[in-house]
C-alpha cells in the first residue's frame, strides 16, 4: 500500500486539557498503529506515542492541536485519535 | 478464624513457651474455643456469673498464693467449680508444683495441664503471639515471594514466564528469597498479608534447564528470608498492549480480604524484569511514604494547564 500522510486539526474540549490520563489515551491508541504520528503546538512536535512528550505540549483546554499521521494505516489511526478528542477523552 | 486445639499449642509452642504436659496428656485434642488466656483468679474466689470459661486458664503466682489461703476442703470445691465450666486447659506458670487437686480432676474432667517456667507476664506475651499465629486464617497461593529493601514482593504469573529468573537476579542483586513458585499466606489482626514458604521447599527454587539449586548455599545466608509483610503484587504477562502508561490510577487486587497493590508488568526478550521490578518495589516504598510521583507531576500539569485556560481562553 502507498505511504499516507493524514492531518488534522482538533480542539481540546475536555476540562482539564491533555494531562496523565488523556495523555496515556492517546499513546494507547497510537501505538497499535504501525505509522508515524505526531502531534504539534506552538512550533513543538512531539510523537504521539510518548507519555512524556504529550505531557510536555502544553495542550491545555482549548487550545488547537495540530495531529499528523504518516504510514499505511494512518487513516485509521487518525480516525481513532480523533474519536478521543471528540469524547473529550471520555472524561466528566 | 481456623479452631485450634491444645495439641497445636503444644506442637508449635512446646519449645518456645518451655511447656511440659503434667496430667491431661490423652485429652490434648481439645479445642480451644476462644483464642486467648484468662487468668481464674476471681472464678476461685467462687465467683462465675462472668468467667471466661472457653479460653486456656493460666495458674500464675496470685492463683497459687489465693488457693494456699483456703482450707482444704474449700480448695477443692473451688477448683472443681472451675473444672465443671469445661475449661480447655490449664497452664502452671513458674514451674510451680501442681497441687495433688488439679492433677486429679484434671484426669476426671479430661483437661490438659501443663507447665512452663516461664514467668506469667512473659508466658502471656509469648502465647498471645503464638496463637494469634496459629489461628490466623491461612491459604497457598501460586507465585514467588522476595523481599526486596524491606518491600515485600510477590511475582504471579503463567508458568515459563520467568517467575524464578527474575527471583533469581533479584536474589543476584542482594534482596532476598522468601518462597519461590508456592507460597503461603497469612491474615494477621492488623490486616497484613504475611508470606512464608513451605517448609519442605524452603530456599530451594527450580531454574528451567539447571534443575533444583538451593539459594543460600549459592548465595549466603543474606540471600534469603523465613518470611515478609506483602506490601506489592506483581504479575508478570505476557504483552497486551493495554499496560498501565502512567501509574495515576493503581489497581488493587483482594488477597484474603485484603486489599493489595498490584502492578501488571509486560515480559519481552530483553527486558530486564529484576530492574523493572526493583524500581516498582521502591516506587512502592515511596508511596507509602507518601510520595506518588505519578500522581504529582498529573497534578501539576492538570495545574499549569488549567491556568493557562485562564491565560488564553
């Protein structure tokens, strides 16, 4: 299959922005994909598959992240990610 | 609560309380109702609305002083009023010589006697010990004990997923061997788990391809433990994919009602387990301090984050 390149933009809704539990949500989902994913704000990158990497972007609620996925199964991947953010990571 | 009988006073404590059986020695099955010592003092004075009939009777020096005030006839009388509450024994502190009384309706009443030279302050200490021990509910389970910097660790898991390996470079690192693949397990009063091993097996371990091997000649005799405090379970698995990334949310599992730490740990080739499983053990160790690193660091970005919706937003 050719190599896809997906990206996204999503807000974050949920009301204490991407601290530990939304954090290790997202690396869960990203590590059973085998693509290339990461997420960028304010000019930091980091990969979607790092705990400590998605704790330090600052992604507080609000704010605009920018997801980009690159590799055979980036589609679904990005579909994934983005069922997380649209839940609001499932949080109250 | 297990019931226990005098014969498993005896069994475990013959040595340790110094007993010895002076009458009574065909009736040691009977059981112990009540798991704990009275001292009859107040039942010889003829005195039985209230009397702790269903626990060991302990004959100290205020028992042997009080019956040497009473006549002959009054003494009798006395002790058989105690004998006729069905007592579950009798034990004579001090060594003192049992009174030709005791001997005799011990033999009629069918009650154990016997004697120890302890002192009855220091005899009640031993024995409460002893028989909160002996009464504590108790179960084998499957899984390796280590005590590792004074954190008691049991490792679970599938057979072949290197239970034994991983006791086994742990026990290289100086920590130390309490039970390796079957391991008992205890409720004590103060709602600890309290694990030991079986003592056929103890401080033997099996390693795939080497056979039996016993740790402390191997490794000296700081290299193992009679027994330790669980403080942390530790299940070893094989990958899944759904492991704990953060640690903000620890999961508890229930051993014998009580509610322990418990850390699911992914194996793969590589992974140096005994590393992983000495930092969980001081992780642990921290926790109890008081200190939860992963909750912290949640807590202080959910803070700056949260701030910054005041900033931007």
């Amino acid at each position: 299959m050719a190599e896809t390149a997906v990206l996204k933009k999503f807000k974050v809704t949920n009301e204490y922005g991407i601290h530990a539990r939304p954090a290790a949500l997202l690396v869960k989902a990203a590590g059973k994909y085998e693509c290339d994913i990461f997420i960028e704000k304010d000019g930091n990158k980091v990969s979607c598959k790092s705990i400590m990497g998605l704790m330090t972007i600052e992604g507080y609620p609000g704010s605009i992240l920018k997801v980009s996925a690159s590799g055979s199964d980036a589609h679904d991947a990005m579909a994934e990610i983005e069922e997380l953010f649209v839940n609001k990571f499932y949080e109250d | 609560m297990t019931t226990i009988t005098v014969q498993d006073l005896w069994d475990e404590g013959a040595e340790r309380l110094s007993l010895s059986i002076i009458a009574g020695e065909q009736h040691m099955d009977r059981k112990i109702p009540e798991i704990a010592m009275n001292r009859p003092g107040l039942a010889l004075t003829g005195f039985f609305q209230y009397f702790a009939n269903q626990r060991i009777q302990i004959f100290g020096l205020a028992e042997f002083t009080y019956l040497k005030s009473l006549s002959d006839k009054e003494k009798r009388q006395r002790l058989e009023g105690l004998f006729e509450q069905q007592i579950p024994g009798i034990v004579i502190t001090r060594n003192r010589k049992a009174p030709a009384e005791i001997l005799e309706l011990a033999e009629r009443f069918k009650v154990p006697v016997m004697r120890t030279s302890l002192v009855t302050m220091n005899f009640v200490n031993e024995c409460t010990v002893l028989l909160e021990k002996l009464s504590a509910p108790r179960e084998r389970i499957q899984g390796t004990t280590m005590e590792v910097m004074g954190i008691g660790v049991l490792l679970r898991g599938d057979p072949g997923i290197g239970k034994s390996e991983t006791a086994l470079s742990l026990i290289e690192r100086g920590y130390s061997l309490v039970s390796d693949d079957v391991t008992e397990i205890r409720r004590t009063t103060r709602g600890r788990i309290v694990c030991w091993a079986n003592e056929v097996t103890r401080y033997h371990m099996e390693i795939r391809g080497l056979g039996i091997i016993h740790v402390p000649s191997l490794f000296g005799v700081a290299s193992i433990r009679r027994q330790t405090e669980l403080d942390i379970v530790i299940d070893l698995k094989k990958p899944s994919g759904d492991e704990d990334r953060t640690g903000v949310n620890p999961e508890n599992i229930e051993l014998m009602g009580v509610e322990i730490p418990c850390i699911r740990l992914p194996v793969r080739s590589g992974r140096d387990m005994a590393n992983i499983v000495e930092v969980a053990a001081l992780n642990q160790k921290l926790k109890e301090l008081g200190h939860d690193a992963a909750k912290e660091l949640d807590d202080k970005i959910i803070n700056r984050l949260t701030k910054g919706r005041v900033q931007h937003g």
